[in-house]
C-alpha cells in the first residue's frame, strides 16, 4: 500500500482541528479503493488556543494523527517546511485547517496523479467573501510577479498541492531560511496540473491574513524571486546621473550667455527632495536584499520544536 501524508498547518485553529479531521475521514473508502494508507500530521505555529489539546485529543483515538508543535510562532512557510520533513508518504498534499482546501477534492487530485502528473495544484476562479481592498490588490501583485519574475505564480494559487515523493524531495533540498512556497513550487517545476474551484469560507474562526501581513508576503516573495527591483535602483541612478549632467551643461551655459546662474531656492529645493527620495528609495532597495541576505548566511533553524508526536 502506498502512504499519502497530509500536512495540516495550524495556528490558532482549535475550534477547525475536528472539523477538518472529521471531513477528511469522509473519504475512507476512497482511500481503501485506493489502497493508501495515511497519516494526518498537525503543524502547530505557536498558537495561544487549545489547537495543541484538540490535536492530542485526535492521537489519542486514533494513531495515524500526528502533531508537531513549534516552540513559538514561526509562520506558515516554516509550518510547510516542517510538515514536509515529517511526512513519510509516497504522496503529501498540504491542506488548510480552516476547510477553505476541500477534502472533496481529493479523488479528483489522486486520479491526475496517476495519469503521471508529478503534483496537482490547485487555484480559486473566485474571491467571494474576501474584501475587495484585498482581492484588487492581490491580483495586481500575480500581475506584477508575472512581469517581474521568470518563476510562473499563478493568479489565485492555493497553498493546496498534492505532490509526489520526488516533488517533495526537491522542495526540501531547498532550505533557504526566506521561504515563498508558491514561487518555490514554480521553481522546482516539474508537470503540474490545475485544478479550478471556487472560493470556500472558513468554517469557524477568522483569518490570520492581516492586509499588512500579506504585503510584507508579497514583499518576500518579489525579492525571493526577482532581482528587479535592484535593477530598477540601478536605472533610478543612471537617469539622475544623466539629469545632473544635462543640468550642469544648461547652467554653464546659461551663465556664459545670460550671467546670471540664479534660478530660486523653490526649484532647487523641489529638486534636492525628489533626488533624496530617490535616492532613500534606492537604499531601502538594496537594504531589503541585503537583510535577507544576513538572515541566510546566520544559518538559523527555520523552526524550533517544542512538541512532537
């Protein structure tokens, strides 16, 4: 029999955990048709609920229930990683606490992977129920990546994968400390198939996606995947370089004929500011990348374990 690993990232979701649990055993008999044996692992982030006791509660009934808690609040992308290291299967698939990953759709992501695709991503055609503040914002951000990075993100992508055992072997052979797991799955590549669905709400508790949260995310992930923005930084200098060269021409000359070099203090004021701005923008630029940069090099764990069963 083969083993199938789901990895089940928590954080605060005490009031999700059974739900989930009990969704998921819906598909006993698809996993018996299948002949897959599985193993439920809980990733507890640090939460300050009771996800680690209603965790527990699931071990104690049934064994095939694991669970490992991080000494603090590590995030998601360390959640990921972790699960992926503790899975044993032949197949993982990564699934949200919350239900917002369908179970149903585990009969449907199993069947592409036996017609030979290596993992079965899936992607919401819609939005519903989120903040449309968000929602305009998380679509220019694919549009931006699209534009900017030669790793394919795709619009609406989910963190909900099912992949096989070489899949997961790549990913783990990446152990950068900045992880962006959707540029990472793009990177390692291999044949993906997607699957379509529509945007599910949570079933209890609220998301712990804050807009400031997903901007800092999307920040990691431009500068996990894209050198760009140095770039940019690099054509800002030339072009103000260029500026103050044709500027330095015009005063000269001006002054040769009309001798008189006195232009305001308002303009050159205007000036100083928008060079400085540029200037401060370009630094925070190369700032950014080089925080992440001291960040790897310090070889920190990517988490901690407090708990493990």
């Amino acid at each position: 029999m083969s083993l199938l690993s789901i990895i089940v990232p928590c954080y605060n979701e005490e009031e999700n955990v059974p739900y989930f649990y009990d969704e998921l055993m819906k598909l006993s008999n698809f996993f018996e048709e299948k002949e897959l044996e599985v193993e439920v692992i809980y990733v507890n982030d640090g939460s300050k609920d009771k996800t680690v006791e209603a965790v527990r509660e699931l071990h104690e009934k049934d064994e095939r229930v694991h669970l490992i808690s991080f000494s603090r609040n590590f995030g998601k992308e360390a959640a990921i990683y972790a699960g992926l290291q503790k899975a044993k299967g032949d197949y993982a698939v990564l699934m949200d606490a919350d239900l917002q990953d369908p179970p149903a759709l585990l009969p449907d992501m199993f069947a592409y992977i036996e017609q030979g695709y290596d993992s079965v991503a899936t992607r919401r055609v819609s939005r519903k129920g989120e903040p449309k503040i968000r929602s305009f914002f998380a679509r220019r951000f694919y549009g931006l990546m699209r534009r900017i990075s030669k790793t394919e993100i795709v619009d609406g992508a989910r963190d909900y994968r099912l992949m096989s055992r070489q899949v997961v072997d790549a990913i783990l052979s990446l152990s950068e400390y900045n992880r962006f797991t959707k540029g990472i799955f793009g990177w390692v590549g291999y044949e993906t198939k997607w699957l379509e669905y529509e945007n599910v709400e949570r079933v209890k508790g609220e998301t712990k996606w804050s807009f400031w949260k997903l901007l800092i995310y999307s920040m990691e992930g431009i500068m996990a995947f894209s050198t760009v923005p140095l770039a940019l930084a690099s054509i800002f200098g030339i072009l103000f370089c260029v500026l103050a060269f044709v500027m330095t021409v015009f005063i000269v000359v001006r002054a040769a004929i009309f001798g008189d070099p006195v232009a305001g203090w308002p303009s050159l004021v205007s000036v100083i500011l928008v060079i400085g701005g540029v200037q401060l923008f370009c630094m925070g630029v190369l700032g950014q990348y080089l925080a992440k940069t001291y960040m790897e090099v310090k070889k920190r764990p990517i988490y901690l374990i407090k708990e493990e069963l």
